[in-house]
C-alpha cells in the first residue's frame, strides 16, 4: 500500500507509533530535568523544549485518520495513553471513542469530566451514538438524549433497544428516500442539493406517501440512463431487505451471498426504518470471528494489552474453572483403578496417549459438524447419515493409529496383550470422540441452542474421562 | 430478511432445498417404476410425470441467484448433485462454479467435459477466469486462453501469476478511468454511454496520459456538485492504493480502518493496474477466518459433508500423527518414572490435572499473543513486558488453582507433603506454559514466520511432557 496523508498501511503505523513514542520519551526526560533539577537558567529553555515536543505531538495527531489514533492509543501504555488522549482535539474524541476497542475505550472514558463526554458525542450520528451509549455513565447519557431534537431521540432509543446480534443494532439512519413517479431529472436536482451524500450511499430507497419501500435506485443508473426517465422505469424491484429484528449474522451471509453494499431495513409494515452497509457488516464479522476465537481458548473478551494482571485473571478464571472440574473428574476415574496401575505401571504411562488422540479427533469433527451446521447445510435429521461417516473415519484411525501404538506398547512392554488392549481402547475411543463430536452439536441444535458453544470443553472431558475409563477398565478385564 | 424473488434468507434456502430433494425423490420414485414394471400401458403417464418434475426442478433452478444453487449443489450428495448440476443451464455454469466451495467444485468439473468447461468459462471475467483456472485441466486452460482476445489474455495472465494471500490475487480489472482535465458534464455524457457500470463502483480513477494514477472521483460528487465543474477541482487527492504485491492481509485491515469500498491498484510506476472492491475483501476475510478455524482442530481444507470415509482420513490424519507424536514423547516421560508411580499411586491418578490445566493456561496466553501480532500491536521488543505480565498472572492461577487442587489432594490421599508438591508442581507448569506462551509466537515473529501457526501443538506439547516431567520430578525428589 502506499502511503498518502494522513492515511498508512501497517509498517507505517508502526512508524507513527514509534514517533510519538519518542516524542513521549522527549517528553518524559524533559519533565524529569524540570522536576529534579533546581536550576532555574534552565528552566525556560525546557519549558521550551518541553512544549514544542507536545505541540509536535498535537500536530501530528491532527494529521492522522481517528482510526490511526485510535491503533496508536492501544499500542501505548494507560500512562502515555492518557497523556496522548488529552492532547487529541475535542471535537475528535467521539470519532476516536468508536474506532478504539472496548477494553481501551473504558479507559479513556473513565479519565474524562462529564461535560467531556457530552461535547464528545455531539458530533456524532445516532447510530454511532447508539454504539457508544452502553459504555458511557448514565449522567450523561441523560446529558446527551436532551441534547438531541426529538426526532433523533427517538431514533438513539429505538437503536438501543435492540439487542446485540440483531441487524436493528447494526443500521443506521443515513437514508436518502425519493418518490416513484419523478423523473431522474429531478432526483438528480434534489441530490445536488446536499453537501455531501451518507457515507456509503450506492443507492436510493425508492418510497410510497407512508414510507413504504418500492424499490431501490441504484446511484449508477442515475448516472447511465436519461434524465427524463421515471425512477418508476429503471428502480429495481428484485431486492434483499431485513428487518430490525434479524440476526446479524443472517444478514451477513446474505450480504456475501449477494454481494450486497447496503440494504434496506424495514418494519413490519415495509415502511423503511434504517439501512444496513456492507462497512458495518465487516466490522461485524471481523468481531464475531475474533470472539469466537477468544473464546476457543476461554478468554471472555479481548484483552487491553496493558491490562493489570488482576484483569486478566479475571479475563480467564471461568475456563480454567471448568477445566480444573473435567481434569478433576478424569483423575477421580483414574482414581478407581488405582489397584491395577499398582500391577501394571505401564498403564500409568499409556493412558495419556488414549486419552489425548481422543480428545484431537473428537474436536476434529465438532468442528466439521459445527461450521456445516452455521453454514445452513446440515438438517437435524441428516445426524444418522454424519453418524455413519464419523464412525467410519473414527474406527479407520483406529485401527491404523491404535494399531501402530498397540505395536510400540508390545515392543515397549514385551507384552502382546498389552498392545492389544491398547489398540482396543483406542479404537473405542475415537468411536466415543466421533458418536459425541457428531451427537453434542446436532443436540444443541436440535434444543434451539448455539451448537458452537463449548462443545470442544464437553468433547474433551467426555474423550478424557471416557479415554482413562476404557483403556484401563479392558487392561483390568483382560490384563490382570 | 423479507424473501424477494430469486434472494433468499437461509429458512427460506432449508425449503428449496427440501423442494429441490422432494422432486429428486419422485423423479427416483418414477425412474424405479420404469425400470422395475413391464407393464407397457403404464409407460407413457410415467414418462411424463417423469419430464414433468425434472422440468419443474429446471424451472426452479433457473429462478434461483447463483449463490443459491451452489449451496443446493453442496448440500446434496454426490449422485443427486451431479442430477441437478445436468439441469443447470449451461451459461449459468460459470457463475454457479465460482460460488460453490473448493472440494465441491472439484466434483463438478470432474463430471463435465471439455467443451462444456470451455463454454461454462466464456461468460466469465478475467478475474474470475483466474479464481477457476487453477481448478480446470491443463487442456481446458489452454483452450480458454486461445478464446481470449489479446488484452484479456495478457489480464489473465497477470491476475494468475499472483500468489494466494497477495491483493494481485484478488483485484479485479472492472475499473472506468477518466482524464482530470474535463468537466464533470463530459464525465456524465461519457457514463451515459455504458449499459451498466462495473459491479461495485463507488468511485472512478482519474488518471494522466500516461495511466498514472491522479485521484479519485466518488459518483457521490458526479451527483452533488455543478456539471460545469473540473474534474480536477472535486477529485480526492487522499486516497488509499495497493500495489499487486501487497498482501491481502494488509489490505484487508486498511479496508476495515478507512472504511473503504474499492480501492486502485497500481504498479510501482503509479499506473492504475486493477482495482479491489470490499466485496471481494469480505470473501477474503471470511474464506481466511475459517481456514483458521479449521487449521484450529487441525482440518487441512473444508471438507466436502459427503465426502467419503477415505478422503476424510487424508483431510485429518497429519494432525493425528502429530498429536500422537507428541502424546508418544509424554508417555515417555511417565516411562521415566514409573519407579515411583508403583511406589506411590497417587501419582498416576493426579498428573494430568497438572499437564491439563497447563495446556489450557498457556493456549490463553498465546491466543491472546497472536491476536494483538495480527494486529500489529506488539513490537518484538516489548516480550519483556509481556512476558512479566503473563508470568504474574500464572503465578496467581499457580497459587489459586494450584493450592485448591493441593488441598483436594491432601484431603483424597491425606498426605499433606503430596498437596504440596501438587501445588508446586501447578504453579511452575503455569509458569513454563506462559513463558512458551509468550515465547513461541514472539520468537517466529522475530525470525519472520507466521506466529498464528501450530503455536498450540507447540504449546500442549511442552506443558504435557512438562507437567508430567515437573510434578512426578518433585515428587520423586520429595515423596520418596
């Protein structure tokens, strides 16, 4: 990429970041001269010095896009992140609140004043403000909803009153709207009017006298087809729109599907109420994938690189928790067999690997099943077809796998029935890992509930606990 | 989502495809009769109710978006995909192989011939020529470049000369470009003449002469501003380029942070080469977070759901082999002291507590670590700082986690010296994995490979034979 203005690619921010970290730096040893030295010729000279570093600073922020403050003010310590935060300019703070991340952004609004915060929001749109509300004190979200006129109050709560996760908290309210029996000619009129157009605008909704949607103008057929052409004649009627009430994520495999930019949202009477962008949706996705991740590794939510280490225990004691409780219910199942490890140590040592090849291959085919299911293409009753093709694969690697460890178990023990076992017992539980890692998502489907939750966690304690049952109960029939 | 003729939402995708299956199941039904009757009388009805449905199904067929049928295609096993494939009419082809998924596709062609694959290319772009290329047959390719006028030929070329991961790969060459010199009215007459623009412009690239790149032209500004305006007067100066050798990683994150909706590209002479569009980046940030996922639980590629048991191995079995490599090389490390596990059962019984919480623990730590690299955030000097804050944060789980399973210990066993060296043992295992935690991805950072890869293995590894290696060491030192 290449870089122009105020606008840079990864190894520039780096760049940037390193820039105002060395003028933070100036900053600092200044302040330390100013504070240690009792000297006063120096004094104004560094006093100088000291506030041309800052006024560079200023300067430099002024000159980035709000997303790059925002990238530069999580890559910097709470210190120097608040130190930055007050030299940004005001009327930039409501831009920046919503580029930085949640953990970040809690920071920066604990160190602002009330009336801060309310100067912040008010340069913003209510759908942006609709983002910010959650995050910001109650005193002053009282502030700012008498700050707006009526019309937009009753757009900031209707946004606020939907839920996560639904398309009605993604739109926003940046429409422009035309009637169906004008000629172009006079939409085009009406379009130059305007400063500028909503961010993001690649069509027209097209509307009856009560709001109802017709159709869509595309900008592009204002611009191809002749001005005295109805909007009626070259509107597009074939279209994709959602309802407020809408899952986010439908309407963002909706908006993939169709390689949508931005879509109409209407109520129930198909009168349009907000828009949808294809910007906001990828911001959508790019979080929903980043929870997802945090969350395969138990962690509840991005971390502030900077946070306190009493935070991040927080962050990830529940995961550990229950992981304490699964390992904890494996060792009580190895507990019960503790007599015949006491005669055969070399169970001791082979557990583990049953266990574990369980648990990986298990997880293998929770994910299969998992992102078959979230893509729409598994119906609860196709379960018996997966069983069977799971089942295949799980005895295949059974005997190939549990067959080569049950030769190294022989080899290793110079005991043929020891491999055997092991064989057995791995064989047995793969099958387990695939009956659960098909059976545990399609349930949780079936109940109506995430089938992407925690299904790795009951996975693995099921492969765990079941892996040290099987393996040691056959050795205690057949081995001793 | 409100259904609109061919657009669909995904319950509304569940009925077509249940109507699609439902007309497969009569045609079936009536071919049966046909082949099983020999009643003569009978033959013609059923000819008919046969045509009839298949008929039917072609109707639907061709009143579905392209991206509808694909996932028809993929939900349907192989005999009735290939049924339904047949009846797709021919100059749809094209479009519906570009949307089905890798292992679909491959299905698909495998049953057509040359000269089908040739036809189904020709309603294609270059740029999506260049997303199918790689799937076709040598000899299809060739006949698909000879089809090609010379400047196409030369596009194509170029799109597939691009690596997999660069924005050359993904760019398209739909782009309008017009001279700064004149006035918004010419620019107006001059889009006047197409039938439609290409799928996606917002904006159109003002170029010199010689093809350089001058700025930018959003149709927003065609709309609002005085025809009798210069372009030079409203074009944006500011303005995010790619180069083909960008990566598409980096592009992806400047299409997220300055909200972009199609960007130039040009070559290092500032020439405008291609363009690249936001829609084509959300399929490149989808089709990339799922092949993380999938290479989560150690998936090589996505696997077809009907797929056979065989191909399902292959798909899963290089992860089985490391995973039982690394559980090979614990077991061993149990071998080691199985002196003291016959001495002292216990031990048998509460080692993978330790090897398990370990695992847990440090994949947090390097989910958390990968994340904030991905996101450019951590410079390869600031391991120190991380790695203080993650080694406090394992010490408090060490103590917490580590002295609760402690005091199970001594309680289940009643030995207090046991509870001990569980604690110990915990708490260093939780150190080792947060110093690997931060290590690992840090260290194949700085020497240039990918941090986000096999960091899990690496670490599950190390804390498995670690744990067991920490805790029966100590106990063998103290215990016994």
């Amino acid at each position: 990429m290449t870089e122009e203005q105020h606008l840079s690619d990864t190894d520039d921010l780096q760049e940037r970041l390193q820039e105002v970290e060395n003028l933070l730096a100036r900053h600092k040893l200044v302040e330390m001269l100013v504070h240690n030295q009792d000297m006063p010729r120096h004094e104004l000279v560094e006093e100088l010095v000291h506030k041309q570093n800052l006024n560079e600073l200023c300067f430099k922020l002024d000159n980035m896009h709000p997303a790059d403050v925002a990238y530069v003010l999580e890559a910097l310590p709470l210190e120097e992140r608040l130190l930055v935060w007050d030299l940004v300019r005001a009327e930039r703070d409501g831009e920046i609140l919503l580029e930085v991340s949640d953990a970040v952004r809690e920071t920066l609004i604990d160190a602002m004043e009330r009336h801060e915060l309310v100067a912040a929001t008010e340069s913003l749109d209510t759908d942006e403000l609709a983002d910010l509300v959650p995050d910001l004190p109650q005193e002053v979200v009282e502030d700012v909803f008498q700050a707006l006129p009526p019309e937009e109050q009753a757009q900031l709560r209707a946004a606020i009153s939907y839920p996560e996760g639904t398309v009605g908290a993604l739109m926003d309210f940046d429409m422009v709207t035309v009637r169906e029996d004008v000629t172009l000619e006079v939409v085009l009129r009406y379009l130059r009017r305007f400063d500028e157009l909503p961010d993001h605008t690649d069509k027209i909704f097209v509307v009856d006298r009560d709001e109802r949607l017709l159709g869509l103008l595309p900008l592009e057929s204002l611009l191809i087809n002749d001005p005295d052409t109805d909007v009626r004649q070259v509107m597009k009627k074939d279209m994709v729109r959602f309802q407020p009430e809408d899952k986010s994520e439908e309407a963002a495999q909706a908006f993939e599907r169709y390689d949508l930019v931005s879509a109409p949202v209407v109520d129930t009477e198909n009168r349009v109420v907000g828009r949808l962008t294809l910007v906001t949706v990828v911001d959508f996705i790019r979080e929903e994938s980043e929870a997802e991740q945090l969350a395969n590794a138990g962690l509840r939510e991005e971390e502030d690189l900077f946070a306190s280490v009493w935070d991040s225990v927080k962050n990830r004691w529940a995961w550990l928790a229950v992981n304490l409780v699964t390992a904890f219910i494996a060792s009580r199942v190895i507990g019960v067999f503790e007599t015949s490890i006491e005669k055969l140590v070399a169970l001791a040592a082979l557990m583990p690997i049953v266990a574990g090849i369980g648990g990986n291959s298990g997880n293998q085919t929770v994910t299969m099943i998992v992102r078959a299911i979230a893509m729409g293409q598994v119906k609860p009753d196709a379960t018996r077809r997966l069983l069977k093709k799971e089942l295949g694969v799980a005895l295949i690697n059974g005997v190939l796998w549990g067959g080569l460890l049950g030769t190294l178990a022989w080899w290793l023990y110079e005991s043929i029935s020891l491999g055997l076992v092991m064989t057995a017992a791995m064989t047995l539980n793969l099958l387990l890992a695939a009956f659960a890692g098909v059976g545990i998502p399609m349930l949780r489907q079936r109940l109506g509930g995430d089938p992407a939750i925690g299904g790795s966690v009951m996975i693995t304690a099921l492969t765990d606990s079941g892996g040290f049952f099987i393996f040691l109960g056959l050795a205690t029939l057949f081995l001793l």
